[in-house]
C-alpha cells in the first residue's frame, strides 16, 4: 500500500508540478504584458509632458524671436536715416551753387536728396518730417536759409524723423506715436556758396 500511495503521491505531485508550472508562465506573460501597458503608458506620459512643455516655451520664444527681428528693423531704419541726414549735411556745406537747379532752392534740394535717399533705401521716404534749423546763437530752432549769405559759415541742424509705426514689421501698439530720429550739426555753405555768386 504504501507504494501504491507512493505513486499516487508522486503523480499528484507531477500534476501539481505541471499546474504550478503552467501558472507560472501565466503570471509572467501577464507580468510582461503589464510591463508593456506601462512602458505604453509612460510613453504617452512623456508625449503630454512634451506638450506641455512646448504650450509653455513656444510663446516666449515666439516673442523673443519677434522681438528681435522688430528691434532689427528700427535699427536698420535708424542708421538709413543717419546716412541720409549726413549726406544732407555734406550737401548743404558744400558749394551747392552747381548742383541745384534754377528752379529749386538749396533747402528744397537738401529735403529733395534726404527723401530720394530715404526711398532708394527702402523706406517711406514721403512720410519724413524735414527740419533744417540755427544750431546756435539768437536763432537758435528758428528756420535756416541756407541760400542766405549772411548764414555762410554758420552752424545748421538738419533733422529727420520717421513715424515708427511707417517702418514696423508688426502692429506694436506702445510704439505708436513715437518717431525713428537722426540728426546733424554742421557749418553752412563754404563762403561765398549763395545764389548771387
């Protein structure tokens, strides 16, 4: 009997081996597949994170990549306007008396040149506000005829200005109503550089 009982043991025991294996590949092909859900799982995670983060960053580059090229465009109209008003102020304390034409006085010829030069530039020449005034003495900010003999030799301001709002790439409201300015001293005409002589 007692190898009877034996050998039912034993086959129980190979039954129950057989069982205990098969549950055991159950419960780690489920553990795999719990594995794979989670790793899915995170990879989704990751993706929102990654969203998130560029609904957070995009912006502020966006601004600053914006911001860049605006602040490039002034100055680029900034230093247009400087060589114009520059070239202006060579004009005006030269002998001009060769250059302007009979119909045209020297003021008109200095404003003529800033806005063609303004233009070829590429800016809107035509939205300028010209001002050729004294830089010094009792005059000072009063008008200057730089056709006038008595101003021979005299210092004139020449100044430029640009509406912002003329030259910008984007619709910048707290830039409105201000102005891209340029602007020079120099002594009028070489003696003798009027009309007359």
């Amino acid at each position: 009997m007692n190898t009877a009982r034996t050998c039912q043991l034993s086959e129980n025991c190979s039954a129950m081996k057989r069982q205990n294996g098969i549950l055991e590949r159950m419960r780690s092909s489920s553990r795999r597949g719990a594995m794979r859900h989670t790793a899915a799982r995170t990879r989704d995670d990751r993706s929102g994170v990654a969203a998130v983060e560029c609904a957070v960053i995009l912006p502020v580059m966006l601004v600053l990549v914006l911001g860049t090229i605006e602040l490039g465009t002034a100055l680029r109209a900034q230093t247009i306007l400087q060589s114009a008003v520059r070239e202006a102020g060579r004009l005006a304390s030269m002998d001009w008396r060769f250059i302007v034409a009979d119909n045209q006085t020297p003021n008109q010829k200095v404003e003529q040149d800033i806005r063609n030069f303004v233009s070829a530039s590429g800016l809107p020449g035509n939205d300028l506000t010209i001002s050729i005034v004294y830089a010094e003495g009792s005059n000072e900010g009063e008008v200057f005829d730089i056709s006038d003999e008595d101003n021979d030799l005299e210092l004139l301001q020449i100044e430029i200005e640009l509406p912002y709002t003329s030259i910008s790439l984007f619709p910048v409201k707290h830039m409105y109503g201000k102005n891209v300015r340029a602007s020079v001293v120099m002594r009028a005409g070489i003696a003798g550089g009027s009309l007359g002589n």
